[in-house]
C-alpha cells in the first residue's frame, strides 16, 4: 500500500513539474518582442546561467540584455534553469569540463584533507574552483545558447504567425458579417421602395 502511495505521489509531482514547464513556455512565447530579441534574451540567460553566479545571474542578465537591446523578460526567465535544485546538475558538469581543460585534480588530494579542516582546503582552492566553473560554464554555455536561442525564436516566431492568422480570419469573418448586413439593409430598402410605388 505504501509504495502505491509513493507511486501516486511522483505522478503529482511530475504532473505539476510539467504544468510549471508548461507555464514558462507559455509565458517565454507570449513575450512581447520580435522573435530575434526574445531569442537573443533567453539565450543570454541560458549563457549566464552557465556561470558560477548564482544569486547574481538576474542581476548580470539583465543589465547586458538592456544594453544589447534584448529582451530582458526573456533573460531573466532563462537564468532561472540554474536554482537550487538544478546547481548540482549544471555545475557539477561546469567544474569537470573547466578542471579537465586546466589540468585540475577532480577533487580534494586526501593529504590537503588530513591536513587541515575540509573548508579550510576549500577556502584555498576556491579562485582555482571558481576558475574552473567559470570556464567550464563558458564552454557549456556557448553551444546551449545557440541551441536556446533557435528553440526560442522557432517558438515566438510560430506563436506569433498564429496569432496573426487568427486575427486575420476573425477580421475576415467580421468583414463577411458586415457585408452580409449591409446587404441585407439595402435589399430592405428596396423591398420597401418597391411596396410604396
């Protein structure tokens, strides 16, 4: 009974993970904007989302998507793909591509943990840590970004094709509704010339 109840309660929790990513997508499309600045925008937050700067990625987005004339929604929806739950998915990755191009030790030599405190190891190697997540954020960053960017345009682009063909047939049925009254006045009115001679 136990593990159906577990069972049923991931199904709710997937279901409303769904529903939140649903919602995002629904917000990024409905942007206002042209297609190549939402891109732009998200892409940028994709970037800087990359970066070891949690906590200060809206802060960096924003500002560099105002001053390159992107959309700045865009950017600061896109940063928040790196929170508290996902930083261990996406810098775990960022710190091994960025060690592993500058030659660093994956992790703590046993002799720097014998030696003294854990932080204390970690206070020190922390400019060669960050280093590493900086470069490797840069290198995972780039091609995300690029792939965002086209995810994104595609998607504001298809949204708002139809949204002008919606448009444009909900005007051409009020046309055709007009034309049908007016048509329908006039030959009233000849009714009523033809009744009164």
């Amino acid at each position: 009974m136990d593990n159906r109840a577990n069972q049923k309660s991931a199904v709710r929790k997937s279901g409303r993970l769904l529903d939140t990513l649903k919602k995002a997508y629904v917000r990024l499309i409905k942007i206002r904007g042209t297609p190549r600045e939402v891109g732009l925008g998200f892409a940028l937050g994709i970037f800087v989302a990359m970066s070891p700067t949690m906590g200060f990625q809206m802060a960096i987005a924003i500002p560099i998507a105002a001053l390159l004339k992107w959309n700045k929604l865009a950017a600061a929806m896109a940063v928040w793909v790196t929170n508290p739950l996902t930083a261990p998915f996406i810098y775990g990755p960022t710190y091994f591509i960025g060690a592993k191009l500058l030659g660093m030790p994956l992790g703590l030599n046993a002799a720097d943990t014998a030696s003294g405190s854990t932080m204390l190891a970690f206070a020190e190697k922390a400019p060669r840590i960050f280093g590493a997540m900086t470069l490797g954020g840069i290198v995972l960053g780039l091609p995300l970004a690029v792939i965002s960017y086209y995810c994104a345009y595609i998607a504001v682009e298809k949204y708002q094709k139809d949204i002008k063909v919606k448009i444009s047939e909900k005007k051409e049925q009020l046309v055709e509704k007009s034309r049908k009254r007016r048509e329908k006045r006039a030959r009233k009115k000849k009714k009523s010339k033809v009744r009164r001679r």
